[in-house]
C-alpha cells in the first residue's frame, strides 16, 4: 500500500519548508490583524504562493516590482519549466557548455560552495536522485537498487564546470541534471529584500512559501515572532517562537514531501551517499539567519550532516543559528539560538 502526501506547491525540487509567521500575543495571528494600514500582496510565483507585505513605506508599484523580480528568477532557475537557464543546462549536459545570467551563475557557484563545504551532502547536482524518486508527483515509488545506482553516477558537484570569464556552466557527464531548490528560494528573497530597501521600505516582511525575511520596526515597536512548525502537525501548529528585530528564518523538514510504501515514510531530502532519503533521525532543521541564501542552503546541508556534523559546520557562520529537531521529539539548539527561540510545545523537550 502507498500513499503520499504534499503539502505546498512544487517549483524547486529538493526540499519545500513550512514555517509561519508569529507577529502577535496569539499565536498564529496575521500580519494583517496588526497592520491595518499595511500594503500587501500574495501571488503564486516558485511554484508557490508568495507574500509581501509593506508595514512601511513602498506602494503597489513596489510591490509590482518585487513579484516581477520572482518570476524572473524563477523563469532562469526552474528546473521543471522547459526554456529556463538550468533547463537549458541539464539539456545540454555532457556535450557544452551554456552562457547564463549573473543571477543563475551567482547561485551555482553559491550552491558549490555549500557542497566544497560538506563534502557533497549539499549538492546541486542532486537532480537525477530528486527526479528518480519524483517524489511529489505521480506515480511515485522506491526505485531499483540499479536505477539508484544509475543516478548516483550521475550526482557529482566536482562535475559542474563553471566559467566566472564567460558565465558558463558545463556538466561534464550527459544525463546529470541541476536542482536549485535548496538555495534559490533563500537567494529571491534577499533579491525581494534588496528591491524594498531601494524603495526606502523601512519595515516588511517576505513569505516564499515559508521562506521567511522580515526587517524593520513595526509600528508597535514589538519584535518580529515567526512560528517554527511541529513537523507532527499540521501546517500553522507551532512548537515554537524564534524572536529578534530582523532575520530570515528558513526549514527543512521531512513532512513535507513524502509517501509511504510498505508502511515506510519515504520523504524528499536525498542522502547523496545512499541514494535514498536521509535516514538520520531528524525531522526538521531551521536556520536564523541575516541572509536567506545562506540560511537556505544551510537548511538542507545541516539536516544531511547530522546534528553533530551539522553543529561543526555552523561553526563558520557566526551570525547563524540552528534548531534541530529529532524523531524522539527532542529539540537541540545551536550555540547562541537560545537567545531567540523559546520552546512553547511541553510535549518536546529542549536538549541543552
């Protein structure tokens, strides 16, 4: 027996996070319950629903502006719509090179250095593990043991070939295949960020489908709360608050994307090594960062590593914190993550 489950709409491919905002006493409570006078505007763009709300400043052109800057990004980096740059890069894999735009080449090159980092647990070569499982689509099932071994040839970061000269990238092997989706959702939401703070935005805060960005001072001078989700719950049901004046709070987790076969849970977050899912105990890792690309990409590196791996790696990044989350509902926080996260749900226990 199968059955499988998704909870958000699907444009990049390795992991979706579900976080929330938090912005009043009651949990749970919108931004529009606070701001009365607030511009804002939810649209579908990354696959996802997107929304952008100016506490401060900004009016509709800016906020036009914004979504256009999306869909830019998305119509460059998707690697499900046919015509885009990584498209064209997969297309072409194994026989040439291909010229993309700063935007694309920048998060490649980013996305590589995540994987220099962990030694290829974070890999943006990871696309044909992600479209064997297809994991959110139809007709998925646990591939063979040969059809795994056929695409875990083909995942190797120290084969993107990449031209700072010329703004080339080459996949050396045909058949490899990119995903951006573990870092190009963190790298829209600071391009968004940039554009509002040109606009002279004082106060917003950004939702790409729970990529969260949030800056400024809200006009009742209280901190921006966001709510990081149960990963036994449904989404909105929260097991705590991160709190501070600006940040970037982004999750990885296991309850996103998944199915169960045989009575075992098969989720999205591919095991570079194993060709499965990651089997290592953690239900959801969240990043609290300044920078969404960052904390994006850290997401999805710190929740293959492992807690203990994950916490040496989180060493290099100082303005960085991170909350891991285990099946036995135990909660463990990164050096200095206590001084934002408070643990509201009693049934978890906070590791210290």
């Amino acid at each position: 027996m199968k059955a499988s489950k998704i909870k958000s709409s699907k444009f990049f491919s390795w992991h979706f996070i579900v976080i929330g905002f938090v912005l009043a006493c009651a949990i749970g409570a919108r931004l529009s319950r606070l701001c009365a006078k607030e511009l804002s505007k939810t649209d579908f763009a990354l696959g996802t629903l997107c929304t952008i709300r100016l506490l401060e400043g900004g009016n509709s052109a800016t906020l036009a502006e914004a979504f256009a800057r999306l869909r830019t990004i998305e119509d460059r980096m998707s690697v499900n719509k046919e015509g885009t740059e990584v498209s064209k890069i997969n297309k072409m894999s194994g026989k040439e090179a291909v010229q993309v735009s700063s935007d694309t080449f920048y998060v490649i090159s980013k996305a590589i250095e995540y994987a220099k980092l962990t030694n290829g647990a974070f890999d943006p070569s990871i696309g044909p593990l992600v479209k064997l499982w297809n994991i959110g689509e139809s007709g998925e099932k646990v591939p063979s043991s040969k059809d795994i071994l056929a695409a875990k040839a083909l995942v190797d970061w120290q084969d993107v070939v990449l031209d700072a000269s010329t703004n080339k990238v080459f996949l050396r092997k045909q058949g490899m295949r990119l995903d951006l989706g573990a870092i190009a959702k963190g790298y829209a939401a600071d391009e968004v960020e940039k554009i509002l703070q040109l606009a002279r935005v004082k106060a917003a805060a950004i939702d790409l489908g729970g990529n969260v960005l949030v800056y400024g001072t809200k006009k009742d001078k209280t901190s921006w709360r966001v709510g990081i989700q149960n990963p036994e719950s449904e989404r909105g049901d929260y097991l705590g608050i991160v709190e501070g004046p600006q940040m970037t709070v982004v999750t990885s987790g296991v309850y996103e994307r998944y199915f169960i076969e045989n009575g075992k849970w098969y989720h999205h977050i591919m095991d570079t090594k194993t060709g499965f899912p990651v089997d290592n105990g953690l239900m959801s890792v969240s990043i609290v960062s300044k920078s969404s690309i960052d904390a994006d990409a850290l997401s999805t590196s710190l929740f293959a590593l492992g807690i203990e791996q994950g916490m040496e790696l989180l060493k290099r990044f100082p303005d960085a914190y991170a909350i891991f989350i285990d099946k036995e509902k135990k909660v463990y926080l990164s050096p200095g993550a206590e001084k934002v996260f408070t643990l509201i749900d009693k049934s978890y226990t906070l590791v210290r």
